[in-house]
C-alpha cells in the first residue's frame, strides 16, 4: 500500500451555521455533533498505518488554532502552509502538491475539507483503498456521495451507470440544480453528491495544473519557493500569491480534465452546509426535535433548538420546522425551510456593522482565550484563559488600568521590574502605562478575571515589546 499524504483544507466563511460559525472562528472548529471539532475528526479520520502526518492549508488567523486542536488528538502536523489571503481551492490545492512533490514525487494526495461529517471513518478509508490504483494509474479520482434526499445545496456528479462500487468513469460536473432538476437526478439514479475530496499522484495533479489552468503554476511555485518559516508555520509568499485568481479546483482544472474516476460512498456523510443538515445529523426524538445544551421543547415536532451556553435556557412551545440556536450574544430564529438563506442575515449584520456577524464571542489567541462579560461606560469585564506554560505579550496600555483576579490555577505576574506568583483568590493591580505581562507556569489551565477601567477598552489600545508568538 502506497503512503498517502492528507492535506486538510481549512479555511472558511462561517457564514452558513451562523450564529454558532463566524468569520473569527467557523464550523470546523466548532464541536458540533460530538466532542471533537469537525476539523479533528477529519484529521483522525486521515491517520493510520498508511497515512503521513497531515499538510494542512489555513489562514494566519487560525494557525494556532489548528495546532491546538491537532495537540488535543495527539496529531502533529506534517506542515501548516499559511496562505497569505483566501484565494479559494485551485491555488491552495496546487501549493500544497508543489510543496509535496519536493517531499515525495511518487507521493498519492488525498485532499478534503476539514469541516465534513463521515461518521464511519474505517468505510471512508476503505473507500479511499478502492481508489488508490486509479490514483496510481495517473487517474485522478474524486469521490461521490450516494444521495439520501434530492438536495439542492450541493453539486452532483454523473455517472455513465448506476454505481457498483468500485471506480468509475466520470461523465460531468452538475451544478447545484433547481428542486424539479435534482428530483429527477435522484431517480435516476446515477447522480451522485460531489464531496469535493480528490485523490491523486502529485505527478498527476501538477500535469493537470499545467495543461488545464498554467497561469497558476509560476506564481505558486514562487509562492512556495519564496515561503518563509514561522515558528514552525510555513508562510507562502504574499507578494506571488496575491497575483492568483480566486477560482476553486473544480473549475480550473476538474471540469476539464479528461482523467477523472469517480469512487462512491455510501457509508454517511455531510458538510454541514446549513442549520437543516445539522438537525438531519443530530440525535432526534419520536417528534423529530433535536436539542443541544440548555434547550427545553414542549410539544414540538421536527425543530432543533440549540444553546451554546449553560446560562441561557431555550425553550421551544409549539414549535414546527423551526431552527432556534442561542449564543451569548446573539439568537437565530428561522422555519428550517429558509435554512440556506443564513448567509443572507449576516449579509444584513455586515452591512450594519454589527460585530456579531463576523466576530465570535469567545477570542482565541495563540496562548488561550478570553471573553468579555459586562462592558459598561469606561469598564470592561473579562474571563481570560491561558494555557498551561503559555505566556501573554510584554505590553502596555495607553488608556486603561486593570484588575487581575485569578479563580483558577497560578499566574506569574510581571509588573513593570516586579515578578510575582499570584494563586487563586489572589489579585494584583496593573496601573495605567505599567509594562505588564502574564504566563501560567502550572499543567493545568489558569483563569482569572480581568477588570479593565479607562477612557478607550479597545483591543488595540496595546504595545508590545515582547512576544514569542511574533505578533506585532
């Protein structure tokens, strides 16, 4: 069996399972159908005795993300490519094959996004064992998903035949049809869902590249070339990948290619594209209504009611193809119906500026998270949580003083020249323009409550002199 090599892509809008998924932290994320994230589970779903560590594509905003959550299942990364902007999925896809290819030229690549739902890992993996020797052959292959309704949301894939199980043939690309259209693609029966995950040699990929889309090949390969490392991150260089389209693999090179086999799945899955692919997912009682967290349903049927937060209790009364799903700071409300129309409420949030509908509530940084949980007129209340043996940025403020209080754990304090462990049900003050920072020495996480009172509360109301995360 040959090595495959995984590259995960994960990126992403957070727009279509808003308010749960954001621009600041989407769904892959976001465990939202077990304890795992979406993107653990498909870097789990992608290991084993065959299988080289991950390559994953992201953003400079998730990258610490992405090796936290990996470190929490045990993963390290075969690299983290950062791509300077968002540039959709045929330069990203090339990036990572250039980037292979110098590794591996007889490597197989199987790409997938990272924010799929395959609860059976080992049918997957086998599905992937039928394709090999089509990839291996110089085929390139994708795999179908056997449809269970006649979706709209999706693109499908045409066969020549009824699949029988093993590799076909492609006949076309369909895009996201009309609800008439994919009735009958359903009935016909040799439709499939495209999934939009390939397998492929790197020799095979890169040739396509070149004979269907050669404007990309020289400025990713610069983009690769030029890439500089950061603490452990592999940057592609901004000034080449800014010259690169926005296109997706399917258009600049599938659609196009002669070469392509399709591999059927039929063992469940979904890309959790909207609130109503959720609720089909979930666990579901007699009436068809599924809850999450602090939710209540009273003589409900087919509705999912969703809480993110133990303090705020949805109760559903009566309800009926409804989707209700509750954050701290902000609450969906929709007929399961409109589901794919999501995106157009944060479409209406952006344009009125509302923070919600790109920032999420909770804000990852490299050494743990915080949230705000009262802001007033010059005071702002935090919970701030730091990793064990992470260390906040050597800064200063301008404009606020602040109250560290700490609940769980110990800090190690720095206070201008003063360094101090404070342990719980400890404080310390942090007068205005003092040089601050705070670390967590312990192996557990530490918490503490941070009470800010000043002129300006921004996030950017900040100096640092030192960071060993590299941020400015």
């Amino acid at each position: 069996m040959a090595t495959i090599y995984p590259v995960l892509l994960c990126g992403g809008s957070g727009t279509r399972l808003w308010p749960l998924s954001r621009k600041s932290y989407p769904k892959q994320f976001v465990p939202l159908t077990g304890q795992t994230t979406l993107f653990q589970a498909s870097a789990e779903r992608l290991s084993g005795p065959d299988y080289a560590a991950p390559t994953v594509l992201t953003n400079s905003d998730f990258r610490f993300i992405v090796t936290e959550q990996l470190a929490e299942v045990g993963i390290d990364p075969g690299a983290i490519l950062i791509e300077p902007e968002g540039r959709n999925t045929a330069p990203a896809i090339l990036a990572a094959a250039v980037y292979l290819a110098d590794m591996d030229p007889e490597a197989l690549i199987l790409v997938a996004p990272s924010d799929h739902v395959v609860p059976d890992a080992a049918a997957f993996r086998a599905a992937v064992d039928t394709g090999v020797a089509a990839a291996q052959d110089g085929r390139i292959v994708t795999f179908g998903i056997h449809p269970t309704h006649a979706e709209t949301g999706y693109g499908y894939l045409e066969l020549p035949e009824t699949p029988n199980g093993g590799a076909m043939p492609l006949t076309r690309f369909v895009e996201k049809p009309d609800a008439a259209t994919a009735e009958q693609m359903l009935a016909a029966g040799t439709f499939l869902w495209n999934a939009g995950i390939y397998l492929f040699s790197v020799k095979s990929i890169l040739a396509a590249f070149a004979s269907h889309a050669p404007e990309l090949m020289s400025p990713v390969r610069q983009a690769v070339e030029r890439a500089e490392t950061d603490l452990g991150f592999l940057r592609l260089d901004p000034a080449a990948w800014e010259t690169l389209p926005d296109i997706s693999v399917d258009y600049a090179v599938m659609e196009r290619a002669d070469t392509l086999s399709v591999v059927p799945f039929n063992a469940g899955w979904s890309d959790l594209g909207g609130w109503d692919a959720v609720w089909r997912e979930g666990d579901r009682d007699a009436r068809g209504v599924a809850t999450y967290g602090a939710a209540t349903a009273i003589d409900c049927d087919d509705s999912l009611l969703r809480s993110e937060d133990p303090r705020l209790e949805i109760v559903g009364l009566g309800l009926k193809n409804i989707v209700a799903v509750a954050m701290p700071d902000a609450v969906l409300v929709a007929d399961a119906s409109r589901a794919q129309d999501v995106k157009e409420a944060v479409a209406r949030l952006k344009a009125k500026q509302a923070t919600q509908a790109v920032a999420f509530p909770k804000d990852h940084r490299p050494w743990g998270w915080f949230e705000s949980l009262v802001i007033g007129n010059r005071f702002q209340v935090k919970r701030i949580v730091v990793h064990p043996g992470a260390a906040l940025s050597l800064q200063s403020h301008h404009h606020r003083s602040e109250h560290w209080i700490v609940v769980e754990g110990t800090a190690r304090v720095t206070v201008d020249d003063e360094v101090k462990l404070v342990s719980e049900n400890q404080s310390v003050y942090i007068p205005l323009g003092a040089t601050h920072r705070m670390e967590n020495p312990g192996k557990v996480p530490m918490v503490l409550i941070e009470v800010q009172t000043g002129a300006y509360l921004g996030e950017d109301d900040i100096i640092r002199y030192e960071d060993v995360y590299a941020r400015g």
